[in-house]
C-alpha cells in the first residue's frame, strides 16, 4: 500500500527545481516535465513507504489497510526528499528544507517505532513477540521410559 501519490509529492516541489530533479536539459513544457516527475516521483513514493514500513514493522502489521493522515504527510516528506537528493542536497540552500523534513519524518518513525508516540492505529494492534509471552513446549508423549527400557 503506497502511503503517498505521485501527483501529491510532484506538488510539492516548485518547477525549477523539478526541472533540476530531471536532468540537464530543460523542459519548458507543464505536461511533459509533470510526466516525467510523475515517473520519477513513483519510484520515490515507494521507497518511502518501504523506508515508513521497515519502521513500523516492529509494533504494527504493515502496511496498513487504511494510510493513517500523519503517515501521508511524512511519506509525502520522505519522497520528496527522496527526489530532491537525486542532484545532491546542499545544506546551505532550499534543498536544507527537504533534508530537515526528512531527518524530523525519520524522528518521528523511530519514535512511534519505540511506542513513544502512537498514530491511532486500533485495528492493527502491535505483534506479540514470543518472550511477552513467555516460553511454552509442547511435546508427544514419551516413548521410553526406565520402566519400559528394563530387561534390555
């Protein structure tokens, strides 16, 4: 399950710079250079709901039936980061804006990970890991014993 679209993440960033994210040459026109980032943007869109997955495997089942909104905002995040550092990120110009966001979505994964934060998940409840639990065996009955093993 994609926690983003495309069209959302492209939206996010202005056209100069998606013309930077698509390479050296420049395109002039809306609809081919949105199409090329739409192409672009799904492959960043996916990697991110994986990255969003990875953390959240550890208390819920993902991905998840429903998108919770805070996860659409930060895979909206994460993706765009994703394209932006495509052509490199330099900390001291606009791109410090997708490189922040990325290392607050991130923080904020580690901490729901971390059952610090919770995103109202509550037909998805957290796996059960078997030391919560406790240890349990089972086995068939036993075959030898000292009795029957007598007169051998």
């Amino acid at each position: 399950m994609m926690y983003c679209t495309a069209g959302e993440v492209v939206e996010m960033i202005k056209e100069d710079m998606q013309n930077a994210i698509i390479g050296d040459e420049y395109i002039g026109d809306p609809e081919e250079r949105r199409e090329r980032m739409l192409k672009l943007s799904e492959n960043a869109v996916k990697d991110a709901c994986l990255e969003i997955d990875g953390y959240l495997a550890k208390r819920y089942a993902v991905p998840f039936r429903k998108t919770p909104g805070v996860l659409n905002k930060f895979a909206k995040d994460i993706a765009a980061y994703n394209l932006v550092s495509r052509m490199g990120v330099d900390e001291s110009d606009r791109e410090k804006t997708f490189l922040t966001r990325y290392n607050q979505a991130v923080s904020f994964l580690m901490n729901v990970a971390k059952g610090l934060i919770d995103i109202g998940v509550e037909d998805f409840p957290a796996k059960e890991s078997s030391a919560a639990n406790g240890f349990r065996m089972e086995s068939s009955g036993r075959i030898f014993s000292r009795e029957s093993m007598r007169g051998w």
